[in-house]
C-alpha cells in the first residue's frame, strides 16, 4: 500500500511545473504519432498497439493525478487528459486493425462503434470525477461517432439524409445537455453547445466533402454532395444561433465557430445557383432590412414625472437629483432649490 501511494504520488505532476509537463506532453503525443506512421509497416500491429496504450497510460496518469485547482482542472490538466484520450483512440484504432478491422477501403462502421465506446466511456470519467469540461467534449464527440457508425454497420444507411436527421437530433441532444449544465456548469454548458455546433456543421461537411472522398462513401458519401434548401436554413440558423452566443456569453469558439457554419451555408446555397436573387438573397435581405429598420427606428422620449410622485423620506437622506440641486455662484451665494413634493391641489 505505501509503494503504490508513493507510485501515484510520484505520478502526480506539481503544480508549478504543470504547464512544462503539459507542453512535454504535447510534443511527446506528436513524436509518438509521427513514430506511428513512419514505422507503420516496419512494425507488427501488436508491436503498435503496445506502445501507444502504454503511451496512452503515462499521460492519463498524469493528467488523473494532477491536483483540482477549486472545482476545475487547470489548463495544464487538460492538455494531459486531452493527449491521453487522443492516444488512447490510436491504441483501440490500432487493436482493432490487430482483430481484423480493414482500414485500406471503406471505414470499418463496426470496429468505430466499439472502438468510440470505449472512447466514451474513457473520457466520461475524468469528465465526472475530475469535472473537465473539455473530456465531456470529447466523450459528446465519441458518442456522436459510435452512434452514426452504428447507423451504418446495423442498419446499413447509405443515404446522407439518413446522417443529416442524426446530427441533427445529436445537435439537439447537446444543446438540451448544455441547458441542464449551464447553472452548475458553465463550462460544461460552453462546451456542449460547441458540440452540437459540430454536429449541424459535420452536416455540411459530409454533403460536399462526401462527393469528392471516398473515404466518406460509407456515410452516404453517393448523393448529390449539396444541401437542400432545409437543411441550407439548418445549417444558416445554427450559424446565427452560435454567433449570437458567442457574443451574449462570451464563448469566441461558439462565435468562431458560427461564422464557419456561415461560410458553409454561402458555400452550399451559391453551388448550381441561377443567376437571380431568388431565393436565399431576397429573403436574407428583407430579414435583414427589416431587423435594421426595426432598430434604428425613432425612439420616442418617455413620459415626464409625475409632480405628486415621490417616496417619502427624510430630506436629509435624498440625493440631491431627488431633494433639489445646489448651486454656487461666482460671489460665493449659494442657491438650493427643492422640488415641492406636496400632493397637486384639486
């Protein structure tokens, strides 16, 4: 018992060299991806799958048994448990490949539905235990993936409208989550709306990107590679809807992340469009005009106050907009004047 507490003390990273260990951690996570791929061939799968879940290992350990800074990981914590997760997805990738999942044509649905599982459930701990908002993000992002390959491998849905009404219902699904967080957890709730900003942006992605790679042919990568005019309008209101929290709460991600479903929606409504300003351009600015009308329109004064109107106390603890208003003249008089607050005369 005491050399396993002195064994996790020693794997506990000290708070003044987090950020050092964090950024070893990141150019380790590098240099062991690099060595995965450069030596992809030369190894035997076992070999791989070895190294990446002992790499995995080290830096979970680390990122689990770094101290809480109050209720949150610091930023450093994050970064370690961020580069284990992703070293973690190689390791199962990997032993998948081991069991005979085939990567070389199209993606294996059923090897990701297990593999991001297991992804899930791995991130869903310190997402829990260790209250990190940015695992909860990638827990919401592994289940995204097990759900839509399982789509696939059971079902076996080829079409992209099938893909687009999941990601959507995923977006949904998050951005309910991200309201149950966002008293206790704001972060949390931050990252969760990000997520669901994925969800409806993959929706883009996947209808022109899977024309073009055949890589995506097995989440019905053979349509026509564009959106139809509803999903155009998801894609734009989602757009609008993360910019504008971005800017209420302050989330540049939400709001960066908006302007890129923007640039989707432009891309997608612009594709075999005629020449005319039917439909999209009419309707975005009148929408637009009017919202612009309705904002700048004349604002009219209120109401003066009421003589009668005031509350009663004392003179002495009136502010001086509410008793009268004190003036000095040059000769150095001064002039207090007190408003009548007696009730008008009938």
């Amino acid at each position: 018992m005491a050399r396993r507490d002195a064994l996790l003390e020693l794997l506990r990273p000290p708070a003044h060299r987090g950020p050092l260990i964090a950024a070893g951690a990141v150019l380790f996570t590098v240099g062991i991806a690099l060595e995965e791929q450069r030596l992809d061939e030369s190894l035997p799968n076992g070999v791989h799958v070895l190294i990446l879940a002992a790499a995995a290992a080290l830096v979970l350990g680390l990122g689990l048994q770094a101290r809480l800074e109050g209720r949150r990981p610091a930023a450093y914590q994050s970064v370690l448990l961020v580069s284990g997760l992703l070293l973690l997805e190689g390791a199962l990738l990997e032993l998948a490949d081991l069991l005979g999942a085939d990567f070389e044509g199209d993606l294996p649905t059923g090897a990701l539905v297990w593999t991001s599982l297991l992804l899930f459930a791995a991130a869903l701990y310190p997402a829990v235990r260790r209250n990190s908002a940015i695992c909860a993000m990638v827990a919401g992002l592994a289940l995204g993936v097990a759900i839509l390959s399982a789509a696939n491998w059971i079902f076996g849905a080829e079409s992209q409208a099938v893909y687009r009404w999941l990601l959507l219902a995923l977006a949904l699904a998050f951005v309910l989550a991200s309201l149950v967080l966002r008293g206790g957890n704001p972060r949390h709730a931050e990252l969760m709306v990000i997520t669901a900003g994925l969800a409806t942006l993959a929706i883009a992605l996947v209808a022109s990107v899977g024309a073009l790679v055949g890589a995506f042919t097995g989440f019905g990568g053979g349509d026509e590679g564009f959106l139809p005019g509803f999903w155009e309008l998801i894609v734009l209101a989602a757009g609008c809807g993360l910019i504008a929290y971005g800017a209420v709460d302050r989330v540049p991600g939400a709001a960066w992340l908006g302007l890129a479903h923007l640039l989707a929606f432009l891309a997608a409504a612009s594709a075999g469009a005629d020449d005319t300003l039917l439909w999209w351009p009419l309707i975005l600015l009148a929408l637009g005009g009017g919202v612009l009308i309705a904002g700048m329109r004349p604002r009219r004064p209120l109401p003066p106050e009421p003589d009668g109107y005031s509350l009663e106390r004392p003179l002495a603890s009136r502010t001086d907009a509410e008793a009268g208003e004190a003036r000095r003249d040059p000769r150095g008089t001064i002039t207090v004047r007190v408003r009548n607050d007696d009730p008008p005369s009938r």
